[in-house]
C-alpha cells in the first residue's frame, strides 16, 4: 500500500511490484488524463510533476512516489477556470488530436511557474521532450510565447 | 412576438477560426479516446505475434496459457467462423496466422484475461512451433518472380519522342511510421443476444464493419461500430488492427474485452509508408519543356495488400508531378514480401514519387543551366491542361503557376546560421565549428489526387436536423484530430445561420457511411454533405414560416421573428439525410489512362537547412510554402494542417525510418525510431492560394496531404545545395553527407 496525494486528494492504493505511477494513475485510480504513447520516456505524453518537478511517469515505479504530492493535467486547472496555458493552448490552435496535450500543458506550465521570461528556443527546449505528431508544434509555441513574455 | 432585430452574418461561419468543440475537454485531460474507455467486468486482450518473418506454422497450444488462472480465452484461426479473411481492397489477410506466418510481427493468437498483466503473461504461455522459411524480402525478386499486388503500365504519346537533353536517376525513399501518438486501441461489449458493439479509434467505421462481420460471418445488424476517440491517424488507421480480434474475444467470452496496443505493437500493428525505389529518365528541349518522361517504380507492399494497389496507382499517376509532357511511359509496381505489410499514409504514394520527380526537374535545370524555379514554370499545369500520365482535363482549379511564384515571392532570409547551438545541426551535441555549418536552399513543388480515384464509388452521409436549440449533424466520419468537427459546425452555421451546431456521431446501424478520413476528402465531401443536407433543412424551416432567414431564435421576416426553433419543430420534425458524391471518375484503360481522379491540389515548398558535414547532421531552419487550398473554410485548421503535415515530411527527409533487417523490424519505439521535436521544428510561413475547385464546398480543396508530399524533396534538395552530393535517398542519414 502506497500513499499518494494526488491533485490535493489523498489517494491509498497498492501498486502490483514493479508498475508504473503512469499505470497507477489510470488503470487503478481512473486518472486518464495522462497519456500512455510511448511507455519509454521518450514523448512526454504522461508528464506529471512529482512533489513539483517534472516527470515522465511512465518512469517512475508507483511504490517510489510513495508519500508524493502528485499533480496530473487533471489538477492543473481551477476548477471550472482555465489555467492559461489550456486557454491559449485552445485559442492559439495548439491542440489537435490532443494526445500530446495533456503532457504539453503540465510540461508548458511548469516551465512558466520556473522560469522568468522564457525564449522561444527557451519554451523549444523545455518542451522538447514532448512530441506532437499533428501540429508541427508552430501553434504551440504561438500559444505559449505571448504567456513567457508576460511571466 | 414582437421581438425585433436585423440578423447579422452568424458567428463561427466559414472563414473564421472558432475555437474546437473538443479543444477545452482536451486541455483538460477529461477528454476520452479509445484507450481511456473501460466498463466493469471487462477483460484485456493481448496478441500472440510471429518472430519470423516467413515460417510454417507446425503447431499451436494454448493450454498452457488458458491453465493461467484469470485468462478467459485464447484463440487461434481455428476458433474463427466466416470468411477468416480481411483487407481493404483485397480480403487477403488471415484475421490470426493461417498455417504460416507471412511478416514479422503478423497476429498469430488472441487471448483475453482479467487484467492486463495476465493477458500479456498468457500470451508468452500460448507454445508455437515454427518451422522457419526463407522470406522474400528483396522487392526486385518478388516482381521477377510475379509476386505482386498490382502493375500499372501508363503510355501517352508518341514513345519516340525525344529532348536535347536528357538526365537520368535512381532514387529511393524509406519506410515511414505515421507514429500517431494514440495506439491502436478499442473496447468491444456484447449485447448478450448474439450482438456486439465496438467503441474504436478508426479512419473509417464502415469500412471496418464491413471487414469484421465478413471474416467472423456475422450478420451485419449483429455488429455496430461507434466511433471511440482517436490520438491521430495519418493513415495508421485506415485499415483493420485489433477491431476483429476484439470483437472475437467478446463473442466468445461473453464479456466486454478491451485492448490497447503498446508502442512496439503498434509498429508491427498497422501497415507503414511504402519504400520506394525509382528510375526517372527525363528529356527536354534546350528551353526546358519537357518532351519525354519515363519512369520505373517499384513499392514493397510488404506480406498483405491493404491498400498497395490505390497507392500504386497515386506514384504512378503522380510519376512527373504538376508539369505537362506529351510523351511518358511509367511502368510501376507493388511487390509481395515478406517484409511487414505498407498501405496508407498522408501522402499516399504521391511522396515517393515527388521525392524521384523534383531531384529530376533541378537535374535538368542544372543540365540546362536554367533557374530551377523558372524550369517548373515553363512546365507548370494548370486549369485545362492534361495531366502527363493519365491524359486527363484538368476541369477543377491547379494553380501551380500561382502557387511556385508566390513562394518564389517570399523573401529568403539570408541572416547566416545564429550562436545559439540549440538551433543548430546536432543541437547542444554540435561538434563542429558554427563557422563551417553550410547552408542549402531546396525547392520543390507536388501534386495529389483528391479523394478516391479509379471509379471507386465514393460517397458521404450526413444527416442534418433542427431542433429546438439549433442543428444538430449526424454524421459516420472519423474526426482524427485534423478538425472536422469544427468544419461542418462552420458549413453548418453558414448555410443555415443557426450559429447552435451540434454533432453527434451516429453508430454504423444509424447512418451509412462517411467514407475514409484520407486522401484529404472530408472537408469536401462530408462538408459537402453538410451544406446540402443544412441548406435542404433551412430551406424546409424557411418555407414553414414563411421567412426570410435562421437565427439561434427562430425564422425572421422583415426584421421580425416569426417562428421560434421550438416553434419550427413542433409543427412537425425538420431533416434532411444527404448522400454526396463527387463527380464520377473512370478506371483506367490499358494504357493506364482516363478521367481516373475527381480533383487535385498542388503545393511547393522552399526548405533552407543548416548542414554539419563533419557528423552529417542537419537542422531544417525554415520551410516555407505555398499552397493551393481552394477556399480556405477555416485558417487556423489549415496552418495547423500545412504545419504538422510539413513536420511530418521534415521527419521522412532527415530522420524517420523503420530500419528492416531480413523482414525483421529493428527500430519498432520511439526511442530508436527517430519522430522530430520542438527543437527540430523549422520555422515556416504559408501563403494560401484561394481559387475555389469545381465542387468542394465553398470551392474548398482537402488540405491535409499536400504540405507532406513535397516538403522531404525540397529538404533534401537544400541538402544538396548545401553540400554538393547527389542524396538520392530519402531519409538522408548522416553518412549519406559525410560520404562514408
Ligand atoms: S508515455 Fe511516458 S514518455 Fe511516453
Ligand atoms: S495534437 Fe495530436 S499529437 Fe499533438
């Protein structure tokens, strides 16, 4: 049994050995925001922060997150308000089939609650560990750039 | 009622971009694709696949997996009813290995359990005992040995026609992954009477339905087909994957049974972009007007057919791209391997053969010392020319003239390669001095089909009906994340003024079918659907009130409103059901020519690359276009479109291959198959060609293929530039630059 606070709710769940914190959070806990594309660390698409930093939590085993604030694309709103980075992800055109999305948004806004004023070869950088097989990633970053300069 | 007010132009209409229906849910992570969907009770599929490229099948057991407690099922061909085989074009593929296994990774077993876990375990435990054969996997051989799906020889004119000058080449382009990023996955739920339901991400529902009740000898009112949410497609998924499995297992169980394919199963679980080799021989008269094309190609369509012979038929017709020429023969052909199955993806043969045509055309104006801009407009096609190979009219619009000058138009930049090594070749990892970095500029134009071809009879269904809170669209058509969704609530709201627009996706029992979400035809055709059946509804809603126009309110005449929706509908339920085709083609005749195509579009691209000849790497610093889109119905789709599929034809140029050893896949993830990143991602500028086709809605031409299908050329021409090789290969890899 492992405990888990995820998007502020306290969770106990029990894990099977050596399963994913990915899994975890869809398979046990009905938490299907995160994506499964990859499994390999490779695209981002199940990016959560553990205890505030960025993860792929296809590569965390659940048992280590034991004790962990979790924060999933699910907790990244408030409540019925957007954050702004889903706001501009939605106007700018950023999403398409939006497997990529949830990833890019818990990745996008991490990056603008850490860093002042990021680049646009800043926000490239930081969201390169993301892929997006459908936008070309120009309408992402048009979305983001206008919210690091204000940051 | 004496509300009074003049109605205005409805919001959200065509022309503007109004944010996704789907966009919020989305962000959100709330919004549920195939993989997410679950129901209590259910089981979880897994496949047994081969190791051998080419083996007999000596035996299978799966006792030993069923003895695994919490495993409900494993199957194999014998437990399959019906016709046992499925394919897009031909029913050639067993729904599990049939006696021998054909292509690595072919389905082999299916076996369902109460957990995940336990069904990937059960499916190590099924014993299968091969006998390995010698695969064919050299497509020369397979076509010297007759083993092919489709040849198609294409004459026009006169074969002794001839140019001053002749250039000659060999050209060869590899096998793409669509790497979209949701896997095949799907849920499949008895209905406890002989029935079942299949919630799946597909391009096509009916077709699959088609395909499922055929192999399991289902009668077709026993299986309906919901359109589950789909992570992207680009051709992935146009053909079966798990859907017969799925539907097999929950026969047989009883039990709903889910299934979601990891990434190393999702390589060997759907068919890939066709690798290509080509000859080109092209002759010109000392002005550069083409006198004579010839042409060879061979696609390696792999183990099954899925749809090889179609995208045949596009290198073929596509063999000398945008430019007119009276005298071309093409001889092409798809061969049988035993190399894993090619079919659709975005592009759809016309890329291969673009990549072969556009180094031919700098060829010749190197030869001819002409610009090679000026050598494509001196052979550009357009309205009312004939297309090279088939001798077809162009009747629709092909601006190629247009669409060349304009991108010659854009300004190059000329700014030297920056300091910021994150935006160099290799990235961070740059090794070489940034003084050395060369830089390339590459040009090249394609041309593609729209929609199907051949005299397939290719038609769409929607059904429109008022209601009391606005229109609602029923409709069979895959919404892949490309924005259709957001297209026909557009055609919708202009064609009737309401700006309420709902669109539910009908099951495979409640409407027919949509057609393919490909060959870029669903804007057109169920967007052609759309307005019809919205301008049949609002002309019934307009004739019941009297009125002159729709609004969110009601029917309005002289500025006052006269019916409200509610009003409309009670007196009685407004809808139109629409069944669009668009204009009849013919199949080719011996000469491989005809009216084979309903339309086209054309669009060219101008890559400047960044080059490190000492590693070889490059880095695509803008890729710039112009493209011929009709009428644009909604920009932000279309940038989106001409962006991401740009990206994805970057990738096919520099680094995206599946690397086949003997039939043997030896890059099936992400991590060893190479997608492009943000990092990797050029900038780009597109100028959007408006003049409107003969019968997509609006005059709206497909968008989603053209910006793929010569975006790889014109990169691996500026690669060229950059470097002075030949590069007659696509992807480049670094030691195509280096020279080992
Ligand atoms: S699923 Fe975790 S990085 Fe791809
Ligand atoms: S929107 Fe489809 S992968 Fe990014």
């Amino acid at each position: 049994m492992i405990r888990l606070t995820i998007n502020g709710v306290p969770h106990v769940v029990d894990p099977m050995g050596p399963e994913s914190l990915l899994t975890t959070l869809r398979d046990r806990l009905g938490l299907f925001g995160s994506k499964n594309a990859c499994e390999q660390g490779e695209c981002g698409s199940c990016s959560v922060l553990l205890d505030g930093r960025l993860v792929c939590s296809c590569l965390v085993m659940a048992v280590d997150a034991d004790g962990a604030a979790v924060t999933t694309v699910e907790g990244i709103a408030d409540g019925e308000t957007l954050h702004r980075v889903q706001e501009a992800m939605v106007n700018a055109g950023g999403v398409q089939c939006g497997f990529c999305t949830p990833g890019i948004v818990v990745a996008a806004s991490h990056l603008l609650a850490t860093t002042p004023s990021p680049t646009e070869t800043d926000i490239r950088e930081a969201l390169a560990g993301n892929i997006c097989r459908c936008t070309g990633y120009g309408a992402i970053v048009r979305a983001l750039e206008p919210l690091a300069a204000e940051s | 009622m004496t509300i009074t007010k003049t109605p205005t132009v409805v919001a959200g209409g065509v022309g503007t971009s109004p944010i996704r229906p789907d966009g919020i849910p989305k962000v959100r992570g709330e919004f549920a694709y195939s993989s997410d969907l679950e129901v209590d009770g259910m089981l979880w599929g897994s496949t047994v696949r081969s190791p051998h490229a080419r083996a007999r099948i000596v035996s299978i057991d799966v006792a030993p997996a069923l003895a695994i407690r919490g495993v409900a099922a494993a199957l194999t061909i014998a437990d399959v009813g019906g016709r046992g085989l499925f394919g897009l074009i031909e029913p050639d593929q067993p729904v599990l290995a049939d006696g021998e296994v054909r292509f690595w990774g072919e389905p082999v077993a299916v076996v369902a359990a109460d957990d995940r876990e336990t069904a990937r375990i059960a499916a190590t435990a099924v014993v299968v005992h091969y006998e390995p054969l010698d695969p064919l996997t050299d497509p020369e051989r397979a076509e010297e040995l007759g083993e092919t799906f489709r040849v198609l020889d294409i004459t026009r004119g006169d074969p002794d026609a001839r140019g001053e000058v002749v250039v000659e080449g060999y050209y060869e382009v590899g096998m793409q992954d669509q790497a979209q990023l949701g896997t095949e996955s799907g849920l499949a739920i008895p209905d406890g009477s002989g029935g079942v339901d299949l919630h799946v991400s597909t391009q096509w529902l009916h077709v699959d339905h088609e395909q499922v009740v055929a192999s399991l000898g289902l009668p077709p009112e026993q299986l309906r087909l919901h359109l589950a949410g789909i992570g992207g497609a680009f051709g992935a998924r146009e053909d079966i994957s798990l859907q017969i499995h799925l539907c097999l297992l929950a026969l047989r169980t009883g039990r709903p049974v889910k299934m979601v394919y990891d990434r190393a199963e999702s390589f060997v679980g759907h068919v890939h972009r066709h690798p290509a080799r080509m000859w080109f021989r092209h002759e010109a008269d000392r002005d550069g007007i083409l006198r004579r094309v010839e042409a060879r190609i061979l696609l390696d369509g792999g183990a099954f057919a899925s749809t090889s012979p179609a995208v045949l038929a596009n290198a073929a017709y596509f063999a000398v791209g945008p430019y007119a020429s009276e005298s071309v023969t093409v001889h092409a052909a798809a061969a049988r391997t035993n190399n894993p199955p090619c079919g659709a993806m975005r592009g759809f043969g016309a890329v291969q053969s673009c990549f072969g045509y556009e180094a031919q055309m700098d060829r010749l104006a190197a030869a001819l010392g002409i610009d090679p801009v000026e050598l494509r407009l001196r052979n550009a096609l357009d309205r009312e020319d004939r297309i090279a190979t088939t001798g077809q009219v162009i009747v629709g619009s092909l601006p190629t003239r247009r669409v060349i000058e304009a991108l010659r138009a854009l300004p190059l930049p000329d700014e030297a390669p920056g300091d910021d090594p994150r935006r160099l070749p290799g990235g961070t990892g740059l090794t070489t001095s940034r003084a050395a970095v060369m830089r390339g500029v590459g040009f090249a134009v394609g041309i593609k089909n729209l929609a199907f071809s051949e005299a397939f009879d290719d038609f769409t269904e929607v059904r429109a009906e008022l209601t009391a809170d606005g229109i609602r669209i029923h409709t069979a058509a895959a919404e892949v994340g490309q924005g259709l969704v957001t297209v026909i609530q557009q055609i919708a709201r202009t064609a009737t003024g309401i700006s309420n627009v709902e669109v539910v996706w009908d099951h495979t029992g409640e409407i027919g079918s949509a057609g393919s979400t490909s060959a870029s035809r669903q804007t057109q055709m169920t967007g052609g659907a759309t307005l019809r059946a919205c301008e049949a509804v609002a002309a019934v809603a307009l004739a019941r009130a009297d009125a002159e126009s729709l609004d969110d309110e009601g029917a309005w005449r002289d500025d006052q409103l006269v019916m409200t929706l509610a009003d409309l509908v009670a007196a009685g339920p407004i809808e139109h059901l629409e069944r669009f085709r668009h204009p009849p083609t013919t199949p080719p005749d011996e000469h491989g020519n005809g009216d084979v195509h309903a339309g086209y579009a054309v669009a060219a691209h101008r890559a400047i690359v960044d080059v490190d000849p000492e590693l070889g790497l490059v880095h695509v610093v803008r890729v710039d276009t112009a493209q011929d889109v009709g009428r644009v119905l909604n920009p932000q789709a279309v940038i989106g479109q001409i962006e991401g599929g740009i990206m994805q034809g970057v990738g096919l140029a520099i680094m995206e291959e599946i690397v086949i050893d003997r039939g043997v896949m030896k890059n099936a993830s992400f991590t060893d198959y190479l997608l492009p990143t943000f990092l990797d991602a050029p900038d780009m500028t597109a100028v959007l060609i408006e003049e409107p086709d003969h019968w997509g809605p609006f005059g709206a031409k497909g968008v989603g293929e053209p910006p793929t299908i010569s975006s790889t050329a014109a990169v691996v021409a500026a690669i060229r530039n950059a470097t002075g090789r030949d590069l007659n290969r696509a992807p480049v890899r670094p030691e195509d630059i280096v020279g080992l």
